[in-house]
C-alpha cells in the first residue's frame, strides 16, 4: 500500500478520511462532497460504480433508515412483540408507497 490516495467524504457529520485494504469498497450517498488526497508514494487503482435507491426523496430513505434502527432495536429487546410486527408492517407499507421501480 503507497502513501496518501485517501478517500475523504464530507456529510452532515464533518469529513471522514477512509483507507482501506486493497479489493475493498465504500458505499456512501452521492450527495456527500468527496475527494482524494494526493498519492505521495504508489499508485493508486480504483472503479466508480453507482448504485440507485428504490426510495428516491432524502427525507424518505432517512425516515425509514432510523425506522429500520428503532425497530431492530425494539426487536432484540421484545422478539415477536406485537409492536414490533405492526411497526415492520408500517415501514414495508411506507416502501412500497415510496419505491420507484
């Protein structure tokens, strides 16, 4: 591995500079301001690829994420509680009436 080629991405949270090992991947929304540092020592390889959400608005695919969080998180507290199984039937509604195909 040369030196520098660091990939930092800039989101709501600051800027994160990431390095990882060779064959590995980043995944991060492509509203995030990003860039390389300069590589010092090496060569640097890489591939772009973008992938598409089915759930095309910001503030849809933020709401169901921390719906995600909050019923996986009530889950493992209370498996099969009946919360649990209409909450997840909420998000899924909410997908299907959010997703584009």
């Amino acid at each position: 591995m040369g030196d520098g080629g660091e990939r930092v991405i800039e989101d709501t949270h600051g800027a994160k500079s990431v390095k990882l090992p060779a064959r590995s991947m980043i995944l991060y929304p492509s509203t995030s301001l990003h860039h390389v540092t300069p590589v010092t020592r090496g060569a640097r390889l890489c591939s772009f690829y973008w992938l598409q959400s089915l759930v095309r608005d910001n503030h849809h695919r933020a709401m169901l994420f921390d719906m995600d969080i909050a019923i996986q998180r009530l889950g493992a507290e209370k498996p099969g509680h009946p919360s649990v199984v209409q909450l997840t039937g909420v998000y899924h509604n909410l997908m299907r009436t959010w997703a584009e195909l």
